[in-house]
C-alpha cells in the first residue's frame, strides 16, 4: 500500500477517536462556557461501563454482536445518570463564578470520579477485546485493518451529525443557541434556562462516555485513562476554537492526518507535531482556527 | 496495705506471664539493644498508570511477605513494621516523601521505587540522610554505572539484562533475521530499554539493519498508525518496551491485524497484565523476565521459597504473582533480612546502619527468585538471570503459558563489576559465559 493511503486511513483512524473523545468537552464549553476538566473521568466512565456491560453479555452466551448496542447503550446510561448530578449538583452553582473556580470545581469532581471509579472497579485492568476483532478485518496492499475502525469513523460522524441536526434543526437547537448568546435575556424571554443546561451537559456526558465505551475494546481499562485523555483533547479543542464542534472535528482530523504523516517520516516528532500545531495556532489565531464570534454559535 | 501487697503480687505475676510467653509472634530472642520494632518505609505507586500493573502487586507482596517473616520472628527476633506511601508524584515531590519518610516518621529503612526516575534521584538524598535505601524495582543501568552511593542498594538487576537477553534469544530462535524494528514508550526506559537492545544484537549480529524506530507516548493507548507501519515495513523482529495498559492494548490492536504473524514480537519486560489478559492474549510473542520471576522459574518444587510465595500469595489474594515487582519487593525484604542477622551474628547485639551496610555488600541471600547476589556496583547491585520464553495459551491457567523457555545465566548478560552495560556490549561481550 502506498504512504499516502496509509496516511489517510490512519489519519481518519486517529481523527474519528479524537472527535469522539473531544466532542463534548467543545460542546460544553459552547453551552456552558464550563472548560471541564472533568470531561477524561467521564470518559473513564463510559469506558469502564462499557467494558463491564459488554463484558456480561460475551460471557452470557448471548449473539457477541449485541456487544455494539450495548456499548451505545452505557454511554447513554452514563450520560443519564451523571450528566444531570454533575451539572445540578455542582456545576450550576458555580456558572456566575469566575473561571478559576469552575476549573477549580471540575477538577475537584475529576479527582473524585478518579477514585470512584477505583471503588467501583478496582486497580485491575478490565479487558474486553472480542468486539475489536469481531467485525473482521480488511487487508489493503499488505496491511491489515479491522473494520472496527470503520465502524468507529461511522459512529464519529453519526455523533457530529447528530449534535449538528440537533442544534441547527431542531427547536431544542434554537433554544440552546439563544441560551448561549445571553443566558439573561433568554431567560426574560421564558427559556428554562437551567433545564437547557442540564440537557446540553447530560448530551456532552454522553459524548464523553460514547468516547470511553468504544475506545473499551481496544484498551485495558484501567485507572489513569482519565488523564491521558483530557491533554489530547484539550489541543484538538484549542485548534479547532474552543466551544465550535464543526472546528472540533477539523482540528481532530488536522492533528490525525499531521500524526499519521509524522509516524511514517519522523516517527520521533509525532507527539511534537500535534502540540506545534496548537502552538503555532494560538500563536496566529489565540481564538483557535474557527473560533472568536463563530463559537458561540456552536 | 494488703491492697498493695495484692497489686504489687499480680504485676509481679503478669511481668513473669509476660517473659514466659514472649511478644506475640516472636519466635527468636531479640539480641541486646534490639529495638521494639524495625519500621521499613515501602514506597511504591498506589495510584496513577504504574499502580495497577506493577505499585499495587508489590503493595500486596510486600504485605504477605512481612506477615510471613513477622510470623517466624520478624528480623532477628524483632517485628517489622511498614509504612507504605505513594510514589505517584513528580520527582521533587518524591524526594520530599522520602525526607519526611526517614525524619519526620524515622523508618529504619527505606525500601522502594519502580520509576527510574526516582532511583535516580532519591539516593544522593540517602546519602545526605545516612538512611538505608533498598531500590527494589525500577530498571535503569545508570544508578551505579554513574556513581557510588555507600547507603543505596538494589536488590533485583537492572535493565541490561532484559535487552541483552532479548538479543540473545531472539538470535536463539531466529538466527536468520535481517530486520529489526523498536516500538518503545517516548521516556527515558523506552530509550534505554531499545538503546540497549539495539546494540546488543547489532553486536552480536551486525548485517542486522533497523527499519523503525517508533516512539508512542507513554500511555498513549492508540497504537493504529504505528502498527500500519511496521506491517508496511516487515521487520524480521519487533522489540518494544511497553508496558501495563499500553501493553494490554497494544496487543488488543495488534492481534486481529496479525502483527504477531507476521513478526517476532519480543518484549523486555513481562509487560504484566499477562494473567489478566487471559484468552485475550496473543501466542508467538516472546516474553521476557527481568530474572527468574514466572510461575514455574524457578522451580517452585525445587525451592521452597518461591512454593510459599506462590501458594500464600494465591491464597490471600486469589491471583499468581505475576509482575515482577511482586518479585523484587521480596527480594528487597529478604536481602535486608539477611543483612540484619548476618550483622547481629558478626555484632553479637542488635546492629546499627553500618554494621547493616558492612553486612549486605557483596552478599548472597535465598528468596523465592533463587539465590541472589549483589555481585556489581560496588556489592550494592544485585544480578540475575534473564528468562524468555515464547507464548502460547494454557486452558489450564487461563492465560498465556511460556514454551521454549531460556534462562541466561547471570554471566551471560550481566556486565562484570564495574563495568557500564552498554560499554561491555560495545566491547564485545568479554568474559561473558553463556551455554
């Protein structure tokens, strides 16, 4: 196969993961204009849901296909239940506060969800692989590719869209991006402004978790996920502007495509790449690529 | 006055009781001036990524095995009591742990970290202290190929052996090979780690060429784009140095794509999470150990040590010990066990650190690994074999079995004392004795 094939297919491999990781820590700050530190725990979550959820059914003897619905179905359950308690029990109070205090909250609730999470489902690594290998596999020109990966492109852009159709074509849309333009007069003008942010941060949960529930089974869940995570979607949020998921999905398809190249050329800069990137983009452009009076409008 | 000749009877009849039956547990008379117990701050990762696979398991071991020891009579009669603390942190915060572990809480001893960063920063620290340090885990050749420390030892061997004795068993069992590749963690032991092997077999094979050296973050989790690559490239050989959940998924990602087919997949440390990975685990991947650290090497029915920590540990916590941290952790304990009584003996009262030092340079002491000595860095670096073998799954255990198993004797890919590893390897392996 050539480099260039490569390039693409690993590029839009990488890119898919990270829009999936990164998607609802844009879509909060748009909302909420809350920089969740806390998004990687929830994450975390859906990761550990998913593998456990995944896990009962391989082991029950039921159809191994159904291990996908069901890693649809903990990012929901996780999104559910700890969307609504985060956002009502903690984050509301603070949205008046300065910033420092909100990253100062989130983080709090990070290094909470940190040791639950060890609680729950102790030190040991949770392993759920049979769905990576399920779908089988696609040899291209000497080079193996599960078709799981397709399928996590698929469920990238079936995310996007769905975030897409749901705030540009839908009233709920509307109502949330006059939320965003002024919480005060939106709130004057009768919008439930606090259910509006109780659904968008449950919506960004589930994001989150959707993330960590299909990165599941090509991981070992394990403690400290949370972590690794945030720092790569972080610079793909910064890239594509802060709080705009369309500029989202492009910054995680640049620092894809851009790692992808450096691994076949200069394997030793791949993680230089990406943050050189960011660098060079705050640098040029502080608001991120499709940021400043564009991002409100998520 | 009966009332006190009463009381003054029954504390008369208690301190007899109290001689009689000795201190719980004790089974050996404590020699004069011992104190009432021997405090042994074990620092290892609690949280974080290392906690999992390797901070937790010597957690674990190093608590059975102080019961164990406490329940046959501590060290030379006297009970040892652990403190345990986190190593998680940056450097700076370690070394501040360790201060207020030997000032603030006054352990006799320190015995701990996994990271090579902190087993290099920690011991001029020892040193200022005058506080007996047992390194009992982390991997890196540099702590005393660099300098000479008089209160730091290390009870379990150093890298070199894992990248030696990768090179030497992969020409074992693929002698033909033209191409290698490295996937390591970007840190200073993923660098290390493939320095070490690289030279090793370009020594020992030098038509050897290297077709990629691929540097993934620690932790990173992704390996798709890496693994594109090296089935692109074919290399013969693929030696990485992951470990803990890298480890798990880089396997998880690579099996399905038949990375493990395609190329000799070896890794210089046992990666750990071997048992957890369970049927989940790939065959043909070459496993190595740094020392005899795997269920059945040594042994167990051969050394009875290492049948004890095997049943006892399975008992308690209903898992093998399987990381070698587990391992080394015991080492540590049973080296300053060792040292300890071999010190009362020589002292014929209870030693202080010196006598302890004098004791444990250049020693031999028996643990469940075998018989280790601290035969380089001065007597304060300890040896072992190196062990590879190759995977396969056992429906018996439940995970990966090892087959075509070697075991590299100690001066086969342990340099002589003092002399730096990559400096022997550079030189052609002399003195090297290997079957």
């Amino acid at each position: 196969m050539d480099t260039l094939t490569l390039i693409l297919l690993d590029g839009i491999a990488f890119a898919s993961w990270l829009f999936l990781v990164s998607a609802g820590l844009t879509f909060a700050y748009g909302v909420l204009r809350i920089l969740n530190i806390a998004h990687g725990s929830l994450y975390a979550v859906g990761a550990y849901t998913g593998a456990t959820l995944a896990g009962l059914v391989l082991h029950s003897g039921a159809n191994p296909l159904l291990a996908y619905p069901v890693l649809l179905g903990a990012a929901l359950l996780v999104g559910l239940l700890l969307g609504p308690l985060l956002e009502r029990g903690f984050l509301r109070r603070v949205y008046d506060q300065d910033e420092v205090i909100t990253l100062l909250l989130t983080f709090a609730i990070f290094l909470i969800l940190e040791d639950g999470m060890k609680l729950v489902w102790g030190v040991s690594p949770i392993i759920v692989a049979e769905p990576y290998a399920l779908l089988g596999q696609l040899a291209l020109g000497g080079v193996t590719y599960p078709l799981y990966s397709f399928l996590l492109t698929g469920v990238a852009i079936l995310a996007g869209l769905a975030l897409w159709v749901v705030i540009d074509r839908t009233r709920f849309g509307k109502l949330i991006t006059s939320v965003i333009h002024d919480r005060e007069i939106s709130a004057a003008l009768g919008v439930n402004v606090p259910r509006i942010c109780t659904v968008a941060f449950t919506g960004a949960a589930m994001l989150a978790a959707l993330g960590g529930a299909f990165t599941a089974p090509m991981v070992s869940v394990t403690p400290g996920i949370s972590a690794d995570v945030i720092v790569l979607a972080f610079a793909v949020t910064v890239i594509g502007g802060l709080g705009n998921v369309g500029g989202g999905a492009i910054g995680a398809l640049l620092v894809g495509l851009l790692r992808a190249t450096a691994i076949q050329f200069l394997p030793a800069l791949d993680l230089f790449v990406v943050y050189a990137l960011m660098t060079v983009i705050l640098l040029v452009r502080p608001e991120g690529l499709f940021g400043g009076v564009e991002v409100r409008r998520i | 006055m009966r009332d006190r000749s009463l009381s003054r009877w029954l504390v008369h009849v208690v301190v007899l009781l109290a001689i009689v039956a000795g201190p719980p547990g004790r089974a050996v008379a404590a020699p004069a001036g011992a104190p009432p117990q021997v405090t042994i701050g074990i620092v290892t990762f609690l949280s974080g990524a290392a906690s999992g696979p390797f901070g937790l398991p010597a957690k674990a071991a190093a608590e059975f095995w102080i019961e164990k020891l406490n329940h046959e009579g501590g060290i030379g009669g006297v009970k040892i009591v652990p403190v345990v603390i986190d190593e998680a942190g940056p450097t700076d915060q370690v070394v501040t742990n360790y201060r207020r572990l030997v000032t603030d809480q006054k352990v006799d001893l320190v015995i701990g970290y996994i990271s090579s960063a902190n087993c290099t920063a920690v011991p001029a620290v020892a040193e200022e202290l005058k506080a007996l340090t047992i390194l009992f885990d982390c991997g890196t050749n540099r702590v005393f190929e660099n300098a000479q420390y008089r209160y730091v030892f290390r009870t379990a061997a150093h890298t070199g052996i894992d990248g030696i004795g990768a090179a030497r068993y992969v020409l074992s069992v693929k002698p033909g090979i033209k191409t290698i590749a490295g996937l390591n963690p970007d840190y200073a032991w993923g660098h290390d780690s493939w320095d070490i092997f690289e030279k090793a077999i370009r020594k020992l094979k030098p038509d050897v060429t290297v077709v990629d050296t691929l540097w993934p973050k620690l932790m990173q989790g992704q390996f798709t784009s890496e693994i594109s690559k090296l089935q692109a490239d074919k290399p013969d050989v693929i030696f990485t140095s992951v470990w803990g959940g890298d480890f798990v998924s880089f396997i998880e990602q690579a099996k399905p794509r038949g990375l493990f087919a395609q190329s000799l997949v070896v890794i210089n440390n046992d990666g750990a999470n071997v048992e957890e990975l369970g049927h989940d685990t790939a065959d043909g991947i070459a496993l190595g150990f740094r020392g005899p650290h795997w269920i059945s090497i040594p042994n167990p029915a051969g050394n009875q040590l290492q049948q004890q920590f095997i049943d006892g540990y399975r008992a308690r916590y209903k898992k093998y010990p399987m990381p070698h941290g587990s391992y080394h952790v015991v080492q540590a304990l049973q080296g300053v066990k060792a040292a300890y009584e071999k010190a009362i003996k020589a002292a014929g009262r209870w030693p202080g650190v010196d006598d302890v030092i004098k004791a444990l340079e250049y020693s031999e002491f028996d643990t469940p690994s075998g018989r280790i000595r601290l035969a380089i860095g001065h007597g304060h670096q300890a040896v072992e074999e190196a062990v590879y073998g190759t995977t396969k799954f056992d429906p018996r255990l439940g995970f990966a079995g090892l087959g075509g198993v070697k075991v590299f004797p100690v001066k086969c890919v342990n340099p002589p004392d003092g002399v730096k590893v990559v400096d022997w390897i550079e030189q052609g392996f002399p003195g090297a004795e290997c079957p």
